[in-house]
C-alpha cells in the first residue's frame, strides 16, 4: 500500500447539468497559496463563510459559501477546500480551471475517498459503502449501505480478526513449546472456538448476502414464444406500458430493460425477442441477444399462453440448467382458470393474466422468495461479491483448521488460521494490492 500523492487535487463534486449550488472540492497538502489567490484571506477553519472567487486579474468568477477543513480534521485527511457557488456548468468550469491554474491537478474518479482510505479516514469496506449509498437505488439498499459506511460492517470483521489472533497465538505456542510436554492442542475449548468463529461467519455471510442483493439487485429475464404475452408481463410488473403489445408475433426485437422495486428489492427485469426459428436476420439478432440475456440471468420466467401451455415445453431443453425457472402460464382470463402459485421442488409454477393483473402479485412474492431476500432483516450492511468471496474462503479456511485441530497438525492449524484471517482483511483493506484500489475507485464518480 502506497502512501497518498503529495500533489493537490481538484474536481467538481456536483452532477452535470444545472442547479442551485455547485461545488468544486480541493485537497492537498498545502493549500496556502490556493486560498490567498483565490479568496484574497484564508476562510476561517470549519465555519461557512460567504465570500467571492476571484480569477487571476482579481475580478470576481462568483459569489458563495466557502468551507475550510485543515488536515487532519477532513474527509481525506488532508486540507480541504470547498467551494459552494452556483450551479451553472460554465461557472463550475471557471473555477475549476481557476483551481488548475493556481497548480492544482484534476482529481481521478474516486481520488477523495482513496486518499481517505489511504490517510486511515476510512477503511477500504467504508470507503466502497461511499459509492453504494450514493448508487442505491431503493430505501433499503440507502440504509444498509450507511450501516457500512457507519463502520458496523467493518466491526463485525475486526471482532473476528481479534478472535483468530488470539486462536493463533494459541495455536502457535503449541509450536513453540513443542519439546515443553506442552499439548495445547486437547484444549476442547479450542475446538469449541473454532466452531463458534464458523457460526459467526455463517451470520455475517448470510447478512453479506442481503446486502449484495440490495446493491447488486435481482436480474428476471422473459421468455418465451411470440405472442405469449411477455411484453404485456413486463407492462404488468412494471405498472407501466413500456412495451410494445400487439397481436403480430415478433413484436419485440431487441432486450427491454426496466429496473423496479419489490418490497425493497431492486428487481432487473428484462423483455426478449420471442424464441422461435427464424429466417428474418433482425429477429434472428434479437433471439441471439435474448440467449445472451438468459445466460447471464439471476432468473427465467417463461411464459406460456396457457390456451397452448404445451407450446413452450420445447423450449425448456434450450435454457440453462442451473439457472431458477419460474413456468408462467398467461392470458388465464381467456380460459377460466383462476389465479394459482404452485411449487413442487424446484419447480413453480404461476397461472395468472398479465392482462388484468389478476396472479401478478403471486409472481412478484415468488421472485423475493426465489431472490432469497428478506424484507426488514436486521443490522443488513452493503456488501460486494469480492466480500462474499473473502468470507467464503475464510470459511472454508477455518473449516480445514477444525479437520486439522482433530489430526493434531499444530502448524497446518496455524497455516489455516493465518489465510482465514488474511482473506477477511481484504475486506476492510488491511491485505491489498494496488491492482484491487485502481478497480474500486475507478468505479467512483469524479469529485468523490
């Protein structure tokens, strides 16, 4: 881990486009000569002043609030310089190339918080929280992504990281003292500890996984024949005519995707050309786009007109295996059949009408209990599939350190026990490596 760039950075830290107040963020470690220039004074430290921009002949760029942070009091650590104008696109140019001029650098997508992690503001868990809450897109993700960003997330890992050291000093006197007639390794407790470090991971894997799910979202590809009412299904799930419905098959040539809400979970819901042979090369792209679709989906709803249900069951041969399937058989209102959810297994079943709406509820509490989300579950924090990754291995770690505690293998104990520990640091950044900073804070917006 590379100490922070000593040079200052600027960027503007509001969206493009216009509005009432536009900000320009400053960091470094010496912005002295930034404030004179720019300000005529230094603004008081912490405290909100209205003053004026100045460019370089001294005339006035605009008017507004200044905020100043010395370091290390700051979000980064460093001094810090705000400048709260209005917000205009061509006004924020002006300054932020004011800033450039007076020797500042354009800050890299991310930079702020990367100097936050890097000057122990933050840690890299925290760090990621940052952007999460800034892309939720639904009150529950918003919610557990604060938790992370309040640090709950990162206590939980730190709480097992303080256990597995003292595991290993535990473990590794055993070794020490190997010629001392000294066999740490009956201790039952020890045993006992190891089993309760796998509990506890079972706990915050299964929290980590609400919380991906609410960052990442559930991804629902249809499909199905033409005319099977796909297109009016998206309409129905979505409360809105998105879609195109017509009585012509093939109505629906490439993918339509519409991100909405269930119960809190963000649901990806993705509308495919209909799957049959064809020899019109526009739709032959669009059913090629819908395979690629399905390949890549958390879940498939095939649809069915349930006036032909066995129309479709060809078509089961074709999707991927390991991959959920809800059947649905539409246009029930055509048939008399009432609205039903079965599940046999792995296999559901849904008769409902996209129509008139009737069994469209039964489908929207399949997919939460099919995403295996859980509405309202407690102390949920945003986690990432590299998170998940890092618990899994801790896991499966510890799970070999519990055979070894058994064959009495001190030092493959102790080996174990080291990678469990290490993997769960990569969580909060305490084991990185550059590669992995340059592709998390890439993925940041510029001025954050």
């Amino acid at each position: 881990m590379t100490a922070p760039e000593r040079d200052t950075i600027a960027a503007i830290a509001t969206p493009p486009g216009k509005g009432g107040v536009g900000i320009v963020r400053i960091s470094g470690s010496d912005l002295g000569p930034i404030l004179g220039a720019l300000l005529g004074r230094p603004p008081r430290p912490r405290h909100a002043e209205f003053r004026r921009f100045r460019d370089a002949a001294g005339r006035t760029i605009d008017r507004g609030i200044v905020l100043y942070f010395p370091a290390p009091s700051s979000f980064t650590g460093e001094n810090v310089l705000e400048l709260h104008g209005h917000g205009g696109p061509v006004v924020l140019d002006i300054l932020l190339r004011r800033a450039l001029e007076l020797g500042c650098r354009l800050a890299r997508p991310g930079e702020f918080s990367e100097r936050a992690y890097l000057n122990g503001k933050l840690d890299l868990a925290q760090a990621e929280a940052i952007a999460d809450l800034i892309d939720s897109s639904t009150e529950e993700a918003a919610r557990s992504a604060q938790r992370s960003l309040q640090g709950e997330f990162s206590a939980h890992i730190h709480h097992l990281q303080e256990r597995l050291v003292r595991l290993r000093t535990h473990v590794e006197a055993t070794i020490d003292f190997s010629g001392e007639d000294i066999d740490l390794l009956e201790n039952a407790a020890l045993g006992h500890e190891i089993g309760g470090l796998l509990d506890e991971l079972d706990t915050i894997d299964t929290k980590a996984h609400q919380g991906a799910l609410l960052r990442e979202g559930f991804t629902a590809v249809i499909a199905g024949r033409p005319n099977a009412g796909k297109s009016s299904l998206l309409n129905a799930l979505s409360g809105r005519d998105l879609a195109i419905v017509t009585e012509i098959p093939g109505t629906t040539r490439d993918l339509l995707r519409e991100s909405l809400q269930l119960g809190g979970l963000p649901l990806h819901v993705v509308d495919t050309a209909g799957l049959r042979d064809s020899e019109d090369p526009i739709e032959r792209e669009g059913i090629r786009r819908a395979r690629d679709a399905l390949a890549n989906a958390d879940c498939i709803l095939l649809v069915s007109d349930a006036r032909h249900a066995e129309a479709s069951d060809a078509l089961l041969a074709d999707l991927p295996e390991t991959i959920p399937l809800i059947r649905i058989f539409n246009k029930i209102d055509l048939t008399g059949v009432p609205a039903s959810l079965t599940i046999d297994r792995e296999t559901t079943v849904v008769h409902l009408s996209a129509r008139t709406g009737e069994g469209i509820d039964l489908l929207r509490q399949e997919i939460i209990r099919r995403a295996g989300y859980e509405k309202g579950t407690e102390g949920v924090f945003s986690a990432r599939r590299r998170h998940l990754d890092a618990i899994q291995r801790a896991r499966a770690a510890l799970a070999n350190a519990h055979l070894y505690l058994h064959t009495k293998t001190a030092e493959l104990l102790a080996e174990e026990l080291h990678t469990a520990q290490k993997a769960l640091g990569e969580i909060t950044g305490e084991f990185t490596n550059e590669d992995l900073l340059s592709r998390i804070f890439s993925s940041f917006c510029i001025g954050k």
